[in-house]
C-alpha cells in the first residue's frame, strides 16, 4: 500500500487480494491514493474531548457516523459518572418542577463542591420564572432538582469503547491480520452498536497494572491482544479491551475471561516498540505468524 503523504506517512504491508492505496479499516471501503486525499479524515482516538490524539485514517462517513451514534454516548457517559460526583467544574443542565411548569437552570460546581444554581431569565417563560422567583426559590428552602437527560445508552458506549481499542490496534499493525473476515463481527458491532453481535465482557473499566498500550497474551485460551487505553475528563478512567486472535471464537474468550477474578494472575508481554509493523517485512511476518498460530513468544 502506497504512503498517503497529505496527512500521515503510511506505507502498510497489503493484504492478500488488496490492491488498493488506503483502506478505511472500520468500513473496508478501498480508496485510490488521489480520492484518499479527499474521502479520509484524522481520527482522534478516543476521541480529543476525552484526551485522544490523532493515530490513524478513517473515511469521512465512518468518522461521522461514529461521531453522532457512539462516541457521544461515550462522553456523556463520563460526564454522567462526574456529575453524581458532584466534582469540581462539573456544571450542568437542571431543571425544577413544582407546580407551574418546568424552570430550566446551571448547576455549578465550586472547587470545594459549594454549589450555584445560574437561572437566566431569557431563556424561561417569564411567567414561570415570576412563580419560581416569588414561590420556590426563597431563602433556606430545599428545593429539588432533575439533570437534563444525557445520551449515555449503553449498546453505544459499549461499541465506542471497542471502536477505540480496535484503531488503536490498528494503527499499530495496520492489515497485518485484521483484514481477515474474522473482524468483520467487530467492525459490525462497532458500527451497528445495537444487536449483540459479539458477545458482551470483551472489555472492562476495571483499574489494571500496566500502563497503556498493546499487550499479547501468554495464554491461549484467551489468546489474542490486551489493549489499554485511558479516558479522560475531569479524572482518568482505564479501559482494558481484549480482540482475539482469528485462532479463537469471541464467545469462547469471553467465557474464559469470566473466569477471571481479582486473584487471578494474567500473563501478558507487550508488543514491542521497537518492532515496525508497517514497513518491516519480517517484523510483519513475526505478528501474522504469531496471530494464526498457538506460539507464545512473538
């Protein structure tokens, strides 16, 4: 595959029966190196508002769409978690409801959790903001308030956290193995998020003791790629998502993975840094091997 020079120098090793200059890895849609040049876009991954940074390419509409169907869900879902916490600098959308209508309001959480209820008058109908003002929000009284509604479903934010692991994998090894049709599940689940397509505890928000990055397996029963990642807003989340190798069914991993509890321990060597798994035809031929067959050792 040819280097797509306007954005980023890629030269990927390409796989069997691919004749193209750049394919979208979520869609697999093939595009020429002068169409590439207009049809793909930089991805943040995960995305910039929770910390990412641009690693990889994918098409405009694969941008798109997993912008406004998962990776929102994903965000509010972090801010979700913040807000019940009451943290610093987590203001957000309320609303009270007693009586004449609904007062729409800002939250405002102070660095020592003091908190302010911002009301502006411009955008409440006067009359009840005249009731509100005059009946409910007098001095000491309690009053109870609702969040606005956030998109947190939980299919979505489930498919942003694979789409996140996968990318990041990706533009680590490029095709080398994951244009094989075993990923296509995956590249399914990520873009249609709501029936199960692969089974679910493929991942997990659970704190682990490694840092980020990409970690091959030492046990074959859930042989394939450990990847961690972290999420960031006001604190820091870890994710840890396992994609499988084509040697092992997603449902047969997630059933050994559930095997897993807190004394478990789990072997894992990380894939080296100094391997290049764009360019290196033997450093290639090293991971595809080690993909398809039951070696431990890269």
């Amino acid at each position: 595959i040819q280097p797509f020079t306007h954005i980023y120098q890629l030269k990927l090793i390409p796989p069997t029966g691919m004749h193209s200059d750049y394919i979208c890895p979520l869609c697999m849609k093939n595009y020429s190196q002068e169409i590439a040049k207009q049809e793909l876009t930089e991805e943040d991954v995960p995305q910039k508002l929770l910390g990412g940074q641009r690693i990889t390419l994918t098409c405009k509409q694969c941008n798109n769409t997993c912008g406004t169907n998962i990776d929102v869900h994903l965000l509010e879902s972090i801010k979700s978690i913040e807000q019940r916490a009451f943290l610093p600098g987590t203001d957000r959308t309320v609303y009270i409801e007693k009586g004449e209508g609904r007062l729409k309001a800002t939250l405002k959480v102070g660095k020592d959790k003091e908190m302010f209820l911002n009301i502006d008058t411009k955008h409440n109908n006067p009359k009840t903001w005249s009731f509100y003002h005059e009946n409910v929000l007098l001095e000491d009284s309690i009053i109870d308030i609702q969040d606005a509604p956030l998109k947190r479903d939980a299919r979505r934010v489930s498919a942003a956290i694979l789409k996140n692991a996968y990318l990041i994998l990706f533009a680590r090894t490029g095709y080398t193995f994951l244009s094989d049709h075993f990923y296509d599940r995956l590249r399914q689940q990520i873009m249609t998020p709501e029936p199960y397509i692969l089974p679910e505890r493929l991942w997990t928000f659970q704190n682990v003791s490694v840092p980020d990055g990409i970690y091959l397996t030492k046990d074959n029963r859930y042989r394939g790629f450990f990847v961690v990642y972290s999420l960031r807003q006001k604190q820091n989340y870890r994710v840890c998502v396992l994609i499988p190798t084509p040697k092992v069914e997603y449902l047969f991993a997630c059933m050994e993975l559930r095997k897993i509890d807190g004394k478990s321990m789990i072997r894992v060597i990380q894939l080296p840094d100094n391997m290049d798994f764009m360019c290196d035809k033997k450093s290639v031929k090293r991971l595809y091997n080690w993909a398809y067959g039951w070696n431990l050792d890269l």
